[in-house]
C-alpha cells in the first residue's frame, strides 16, 4: 500500500521525517512570520534597510494604533463583514435549495442543469474582468457593497451547488420516500428531514465561503474604490503613499485583516472537519 504509514517506515526515515517537519513547518509560516515582525518595527528601519534584522524599537501599540485609529481600517472591516455574511448566507441558503432539487428529484434534464453549475467553476474569473464591470456600472452596482454581494453569489453558488448536491445525493434516500409515504410536503421535507441532516456540510460550506470571500483582492479592486465600499484587502493599499509604502502599517493591516477568516475556522472547527469527512469511511 502506497504511502507507507510513517510508522511502519525504517527508523532512519522517521527520524529524517521528525528532523524535515518542523523545518517545513518554519518554512511555510517564514512569509506570515515575516508579516508580523514588519508590523512591529518603526518606520525608520525601512528607509534604512533593515528590512530582516531585529526592530531597533518595537512599536506594537504605535503602529496598530494607526491602523484603528488613524486610518480607515474599521470602516474596511465593517464593508468586508457587510460584504462577507450576506454572501455566505446567500450562498448557503441557494445551493442547499439548488442541490436538494438536483439530488433528489429525476427529470430530463437534472444532468445538464449540473454539468451547468459546474462548468462555471472552470471559467478563468480573470478574462470576465470588463464584462463584469460594465455590467455592474449598466445597473448600477458599481462602487456598492451590493454590487459586490450580488457577484460574489452567483459565482460562488455554483461550487457550493456541487458541494450541496454530492452532499445530499449520499443522504439515505429512504427518509425522504418514508416522509412522503406520511403525506409530509415536500417543502417540510427540505426543512425538517434533509436540512438538519446538512448541518455539517454548511457549517463546513460557511467557512469556505467566508475564508473566499473575505480574502477576496481581485473584484474588490476591479468592482470598488474608496473607503465607502472597497473590503479590508483592498483597504489595505491605502497606506502607499505617491512615492513610497508605509510597509509597517501594511503590514499590520495584513494581520488584523486575517484574523476573522481565523477565528472563524476555529469556531466552526469542529463541524468543519466533520462535514469534509463525512461518509470518508464508508
């Protein structure tokens, strides 16, 4: 059996294994390590290049203060959360619709309305960058947080559609015969038989949708500009200057900005895994 546990492996690889993991570890966090050391240092080490040395002071308080307090920052993270949770519960609310029809109900052309949802997700978003945007400025949506949600719901509904529908096609059809055989309406079958049995896979579903959507960069500087709508992501350009960066404050922009995505999948952390394994031993 290919790969071989770890624990059935020569001792000279597990101690290389031991040796090799903490190193990648390190390796992988080196980008945010670096992230939260630069938000510390004073502005003075970076017109002297002391890019990856120690901080000649530390400016915790300083520098994230600026960010709270003498930016634009709060109004960023308010756009984002406006822009974050409306989609995620737009999401979630039309793909387990959209897959329960799909999975539970045969008509001619169930297959074909799939393969549609699905072949969405295979469009590089990049090359509908002017048609989205003139779209958007026809119907008044551009520069609006509105704009945003709408947008990012009926891209996102379709992966979140083959997520719900795989999901609820594994679902023990028998429940819902058993419901119908009680003459229970096929509306109270959603809410009261099928959807408590989903409560992983959305749970699981909002913490992509919420890590997608709040990390999003590209439309949030293609579909806003200014304070008055543009994400967190976006925001987070406002400290360059004309002619140099504020890289500290940037920096701890970059670090308050990725802390929700985290505590989000910590708080859902427990359903999170239970709805991506869910039927992995079956």
């Amino acid at each position: 059996m290919f790969p071989t546990p770890i624990e059935k492996s020569s001792r000279t690889w597990q101690l290389s294994y031991q040796a090799l993991l903490p190193a990648a570890l390190v390796l992988w966090l080196l980008p945010l390590i670096a992230v939260a050391v630069f938000s510390i240092k004073p502005d003075a080490d970076f017109t002297t290049g002391n890019y990856w040395g120690l901080p000649t002071s530390f400016e915790f308080v300083n520098n994230y203060g600026k960010v709270f307090f003498q930016s634009d920052m709060p109004r960023y993270l308010m756009n984002s959360v406006l822009i974050t949770v409306p989609t995620m519960i737009g999401c979630v609310v039309l793909s387990s619709m959209t897959g329960f029809a799909l999975g539970v109900y045969k008509f001619r052309s169930n297959i074909w309305i799939f393969f549609m949802f699905v072949a969405g997700n295979f469009v590089p978003f990049q090359i509908l960058m002017v048609p989205v945007r003139d779209l958007t400025l026809d119907m008044g949506l551009y520069n609006t947080k509105t704009g945003l949600v709408f947008f990012h719901i009926a891209f996102q509904t379709g992966f979140c559609t083959l997520f719900m529908r795989n999901f609820i096609k594994a679902l023990p059809f028998d429940l819902i015969e058993v419901a119908r055989v009680e003459g229970v309406a096929e509306w109270k079958i959603f809410w009261h038989v099928v959807l408590p049995l989903m409560k992983p896979a959305l749970a699981a579903m909002a913490v992509l949708i919420f890590t997608f959507i709040w990390n999003d960069y590209f439309w949030a500087v293609v579909l806003t500009q200014g304070a008055e709508s543009q994400p967190v992501t976006a925001g987070i350009t406002s400290f360059n200057a004309q002619y140099r960066a504020a890289y500290h404050l940037m920096s701890a922009g970059s670090i308050v900005a990725a802390l929700p995505p985290v505590a989000m999948f910590f708080l859902m952390q427990k359903h999170f895994i239970a709805g991506l394994t869910l039927g992995a031993v079956k």
